[in-house]
C-alpha cells in the first residue's frame, strides 16, 4: 500500500469504516502526511451491548478505532445519532460532517399501472441480512400477534442468511404468512437490484424491527 501511495501521488485517503481500514489509512495518512478522510458506516461507532453489537465492545478493536478517529482530518457520520456517539468517543466536533448518504429515486419509480392487491395494506416487506441487530426474531413474533386479528397479513423478509428462521416460522404456524428470501439478483437497474425493486413496489408498508441502525438505506 506505501508503495501505491507513493508511485501514484495520491493527494487524500478516504475510508470507509474506522477499523480495519480506517485505522490502516491513519497509519500510512502519518508516514506520508497525507490528509484522511473517513466515513463511519455503523458497528464502528454504536454499540448494543444486550446482543453484542459493535465492535468497540472489543478492547482491542476500539483502541484502533479511536486511533483511526483521533488521526483523520474529517470524520463523516451519517446521523446526528452518529455524530454523538463519536463526540462521546472524544472525537473532536470541529473535524465531524453529519453526511447523510442517499438513494436514487428514478429507481424507485414504477411507470407501470400497478396490479391489484389482493389485500391491500396488508403486504408487508423488511430488508437485510440476517443478524440479531436487524430484530428478525422480534418481528416474526409481533407478526404472529398480529395475525390473530389480521390471518390475511403477508410479510416478506428478504437477506442473507434469512432461511435460518424457517424454524422459528414453523414452529409459530406462520407458513402462510411470512416468505423468507435468501437474497435477491444481483442485476442492477438505476442503483437497485431489479427483484427488489419489484418487491417494494409490491408491499404497502416497510417494516424496520432493526435495535440499531446508522442510515437504514432500505428505508430510504
């Protein structure tokens, strides 16, 4: 990496998350005194203790990481909430940018007349990978509450790792109610997958059950 810094003249560093490569960027930012720029995505900066969420929850990990912060030019966090948590890490407030990051909405657009829904505003959809942060658990359990009143309710949950909840759906009878998706195709038209969008475009309302985010772009 020294070698590439030097051959290609490279005028700014910007990287993404504080460990591992903001804390290498700040290293090779000092050698060569030259300006760093990182931008925070999330578990770098918050933490859930309860579920062991974050990686300053590791002494070693958060040493890095509050290196990485004390030795970057900027810092962007993507929240407010982010920004305070970075204050409380003892960053300095001079050098953080609350950036929000974006979508484009062109690729949300649906020119289509759309189909009939069966049970509208009963079709639901949540997004991401299966992780104990995102509440998985915690949203399949509301959904067999709700289905007590409400046996039409559809909730789609789309991410890696999602099929390890079938027991769970099983084992609460919501076979009929809850479609776990693994993951999507990977082909991409205006900045989204495809089949995603369609999903979107086919649910009512988005669900988040998540404990923690930084800047949910499936919310967006």
């Amino acid at each position: 990496i020294a070698y590439y810094v030097i051959k290609k003249e490279i005028d700014l560093i910007h990287a993404h998350r504080t460990i591992p490569a903001g804390y290498h960027a700040a290293l090779i930012g000092r050698l060569f005194k030259i300006p760093l720029v990182i931008t925070a995505h999330g578990d770098d900066i918050l933490t859930v203790p309860e579920i062991k969420y974050g990686i300053n929850l590791n002494k070693k990990s958060k040493k890095q990481s509050l290196y990485a912060l004390r030795n970057a030019d900027a810092v962007i966090a993507l929240n407010e909430g982010m920004k305070d948590e970075m204050l409380k890490l003892g960053t300095n407030s001079e050098k953080i940018y609350t950036i929000p990051i974006g979508i484009n909405l062109s690729s949300l657009k649906n020119n289509k007349k759309p189909a009939q829904k069966r049970n509208r505003g009963k079709n639901l959809v949540a997004v991401g990978r299966n992780h104990p942060v995102k509440g998985y658990e915690n949203l399949i359990k509301a959904i067999a509450i709700v289905v007590k009143n409400n046996s039409d309710v559809q909730c789609t949950i789309i991410g890696k790792g999602t099929f390890k909840l079938n027991n769970l759906v099983s084992e609460l009878g919501l076979q009929d109610n809850i479609n776990l998706i693994n993951q999507v195709d990977n082909f991409i038209e205006r900045g989204m997958p495809l089949k995603l969008k369609k999903f979107f475009n086919a649910s009512d309302v988005y669900i988040s059950s998540s404990l923690s985010e930084s800047f949910s772009l499936s919310i967006l």
